[in-house]
C-alpha cells in the first residue's frame, strides 16, 4: 500500500544555494553575498557566487528532473534578483529567468513549488533594519504581489516563507548564519512578529492576484519523539514538542508552537506569551486575524528528532540517544521516527494537511572509479523515514507530499560546500552533474508511489 492518490513528490532547492550568478543580470546584493564574502564566517571561506550555475545550467536541471520521473520541484525566488532594492522597480532579466525557469519546468511536466524567502534579504533592506523594521511586513508583501502577478497564472503553489526559525535564530541571536548578529529578545521577538505579519500580508496579496493558488508557510525544527509508546511517553513527547518552558533565548526559536500557531490558529501560546509577551509591539493583537488566515497546508521541513520521556519539572524530559547511536556525515541523528511524531503532532493541533517540504542527509558521497557515485547509507536514510510518513499517513494523517533535500548538492550555507544532502552530485571545478545511486532509488518510490518500500 502506498500513499494517497494524488500525493506530491518532488525535490527541493533554494536560490542562493543553487543558482550562482551571484553578481550577474541586474541582480542586488543580498545579505548571503555579503556575509559570505566575510572572513571566517563560512567554512573554508566558500561562498555561493558560483555554486552549481544553475542560473545558467537550469534547462539541464530540469531536464534530469524529467529523467527522474520527478513530479514537483520546490525553489526559491532571490527577492535581490527580481527588486535589486528590496523595493520599488523591478529587474526584467531577473523575473525572465524565473520565467523561463518555470516554462521549461511545465513544458516538462513538473509542478512548480515557489519559495518567496529562502534567507537571502536584499542587502539594502538590511540596511534600513532588515526584519527589525517596522515596514519589513509591507515590503514583503509588495514583492510578494510582484511574484504573483508575473507567475500566478502559470504557478499554482506558494510559501511564503522558509524556516523563520533559522531567519531569526541562527541570523538574529545565534549570529551563525547571515546577517550575523547576536541579539536579546527585546530586539528579536519583533523580528519573529513582523515575518508573521508579513507572512499575513502575503497571502492576502497572493490571493487577491491568484485566488485558486495554494499557499503554505514552512517551519522547521526537530520533532519529539516518545522514548516509548506508553501513553505517558507520547503525551510527554507531544508536550514536549509544543511547549516553550523557559525564556532562553536560544531554545524559544525553535519552537513550534511559536512560529506555527499565530499562522494556523490566529495567536500566540499562552507560554510564549508569558516569556516574551512584554516584547511583542504594541497592538500585536489587532494583527492576529491578518496573521491566521487560512492556509491550504501546513509545511515543515524535519531531519531529525529528540527523544523524550514522561517527567521532570514540565512533566517531560529529554532522553539521550544511546552511545554508537548512527548519525549522518554533518552529525545530526539518525532518527525515521521524526516522519512519524513529527506530522502526527502536527496534524493533532492545526488539522491540516502536512506537507514536508524538506527531508534528507548529508554523506560523505564521491564519484567512484566507476563513475557512479554509490549512497547506500542515504538510500537506507530516504527509506526508513518514508516508511515512517507512510506509517503517520495509516494511522490517518493527512500527508500532503514529501520533497527530498536537496536535488543538487549546493553550498550549505555557513557549512560551505563540506556538506553534500545532493540525490545529485555537482562537481564544483567542472560543474559535472552525476546521479546517485539514489536518485534512482527515489525515482522507482516516486513510480510506484510508495507501494515498495
């Protein structure tokens, strides 16, 4: 038994990390160029002006995808290439290249997913205070309206944004990743209502241009998972999973219940509330219904999970994994489970669909004396977490689609190119592409809709 007629699979990638063409067509410097091109900030001082020439090499993407049998592709648009200002006139050649991006993705069949912000702000808006401004909401929204009206008649699926809890956690507190900055929540839990805002203002945007689109907001984070199924165990893992306990500044951004329940129930929760209510901007309660209005499915984007059992102080308490517990090449644990309490979780509390927009793993891939490049370990990975959402979709959640992370490998942010999460090998000097063993793995899921797994 597979999954449900009419099930999304696709792959993923986002802007910055694939296209290249960092400084070329029109294009405005984002925040990603800038931090980047910044000494020690990225591993190995890499940086993504080049990355996989997908800006260039994209007929070639495309037609792999085709050759694959690969029914959606999930990409971001670069905000600095279609308005090299953030704002006001746009950049033709920029919005050309989604175009033709997207013709050849229909021509081929493929449904395209659009991404409006993967990470990469326009560097002049980080100028101006970047999320911390006020305006941000109203500027995002007007590009939003840009990308709907040149795309809506031809693209059908939205998400407003990727994953606000790296926008604002590792960008805005931890400083890890662009624009690099370490900040209290005074300053930070603005940012995080002025990307709900946003988000809101978007889809009132999009859905006056394109009515029939379907629109979608990302999270991420890892999913809690019962150290047992006992009843108690599972209610302290779903506790565990929504609850924000205390006001570290760097455990509230990874919450779920923080960025997911303004979106899909119209507030905030009552814990979050009583931690970081005094900073939230006066009058944020008139924004709620702005902020909740109705999305067609919630998306996230999971690779892992923590373990957790009923006790402690909040009456749950995280459980170690064991000791040799397998883990991936960049160190994050191997844990199918997450496909399975992840979604299940979710769809208890916001009852709609679950779409994962991003699952996947780093390995340590090369191309082999042959000249294949052989992934067993993420073929074993791909197949124990699918089996896992297809387990979560029996037991009656409404699973949506599943995209793998990433189509291509590609620069991994502020890891460089160390790390490859790639179903496709690029070769970076000669920008070779090579299908892995997986990819043609994923593929045969993809025919048989997951009946064989």
């Amino acid at each position: 038994m597979g999954f449900r007629d009419g099930f999304v699979w696709g792959a993923a990638t986002a802007s910055y990390q694939v296209e290249g063409a960092a400084f070329e067509g029109g294009k405005g410097r984002s925040i990603w160029d800038d931090f980047s091109h910044t000494p020690g900030k990225v591993y190995g001082d890499h940086n993504a002006d080049v990355s996989c020439d997908h800006y260039h090499r994209f007929r070639e993407d495309v037609a792999l995808m085709k050759a694959l049998g690969m029914p959606a592709y999930r990409f971001s648009v670069s905000w600095p290439r279609v308005l090299p200002e953030g704002v006001g006139e746009a950049n033709e050649e920029g919005l050309r290249f989604y175009d033709e991006l997207i013709d050849t993705l229909l021509e081929s069949g493929i449904r395209p997913l659009v991404t409006l912000y993967h990470w990469d702000l326009p560097s002049a808006l980080q100028k101006r205070g970047g999320w911390a401004n006020p305006e941000s909401p109203r500027w995002f929204a007007d590009y939003a309206a840009l990308v709907a009206k040149r795309f809506g008649a031809r693209v059908s699926d939205y998400f407003t944004f990727n994953e606000p809890q790296c926008v604002v956690g590792l960008g805005n507190v931890m400083g890890v990743m662009a624009p690099g900055l370490v900040l209290p929540p005074r300053d930070t839990i603005p940012m995080s209502h002025h990307i709900h805002v946003a988000h809101g203002q978007a889809v009132e945007r999009i859905r006056e241009i394109a009515p029939n689109a379907r629109i979608g907001f990302v999270g991420c984070g890892p999913a809690a998972i019962p150290a047992s199924e006992l009843p108690a165990d599972v209610e302290a893992a779903r506790q565990a999973y929504f609850a924000m306990p205390t006001a570290d500044p760097a455990e509230w951004v990874w919450s779920a219940s923080w960025w997911a329940d303004p979106v899909m129930l119209g507030r905030y929760p009552e814990d979050g509330l009583t931690h970081f209510g005094q900073y939230l901007p006066r009058g944020f309660e008139k924004q709620l219904a702005v902020i909740g209005q109705q999305t067609d499915y919630y998306a996230h984007n999971y690779y892992q999970g923590d373990l957790y059992r009923a006790g402690g102080a909040h009456g749950f308490e995280s459980v170690p994994w064991p000791a040799g517990h397998p883990r991936t090449a960049n160190d994050w644990a191997m844990s199918p489970d997450t496909l399975y309490w992840g979604p299940r979780f979710l769809y208890e509390r916001y009852k709609s669909p679950i779409f994962i927009t991003e699952n996947g793993m780093s390995a340590h891939d090369w191309v082999s004396l042959d000249g294949q490049v052989h992934d067993p370990q993420r073929i074993d990975y791909l197949h124990r977490y699918l089996l896992a959402l297809r387990r979560a979709a029996q037991d009656g959640v409404d699973v949506y689609g599943y995209l793998a992370w990433s189509l291509l490998d590609n620069f991994e942010w502020h890891c460089g190119y160390r790390e490859r999460f790639g179903l496709v090998h690029v070769d970076y000097r000669t920008l070779v592409r090579t299908p892995k063993d997986s990819a043609r793995w994923y593929a045969q899921v993809i025919r048989e809709n997951g009946a064989g797994l």
